[in-house]
C-alpha cells in the first residue's frame, strides 16, 4: 500500500465516529491496556483526546510561525 492510500486509510479511521468509539471502548475494557491512557481516555471521545494531547504542538507551531513571520 502506498504512503497516500496509508495517510486516507488513516484519515477514513479518525472520522468514523463508530470506528474510533469501538476504539476506545475496546481499550477501556482491556486489562492490558495502559492506565494513564485509559485514565485520559475517561468520559471523551478519540479526538478530543487527540486535540488535548495536540495542544503544546499547536501551541509551538503558533509560537514559532509568529516569530518567523516576515523573514521568509
């Protein structure tokens, strides 16, 4: 499978909101999972946890565009 039909397939997953709920559920239920990930899991769905963890990416994604504004 090439790198593009990789990247959809992935992007096809994270908006099948039955997909990633299955996801979640399963990883809640499974006793072998990690317990700070089902911790953080906790009462949200897959992408809210994507977007809480994305957050100081985006934050220094942010940072470093304002800073470089206008010198390239």
């Amino acid at each position: 499978m090439s790198f593009e039909e990789e990247h959809q397939r992935a992007l096809d997953f994270l908006n099948d909101e039955a997909a990633l709920a299955k996801m979640v559920q399963e990883i809640e239920d499974s006793p072998d999972a990690d317990p700070q990930l089902k911790a953080d899991l906790k009462g949200k769905t897959f992408n809210e946890y994507l977007m809480e963890k994305a957050e100081p990416l985006r934050k220094a994604w942010n940072e470093v565009a304002a800073n470089y504004k206008g010198h390239y």
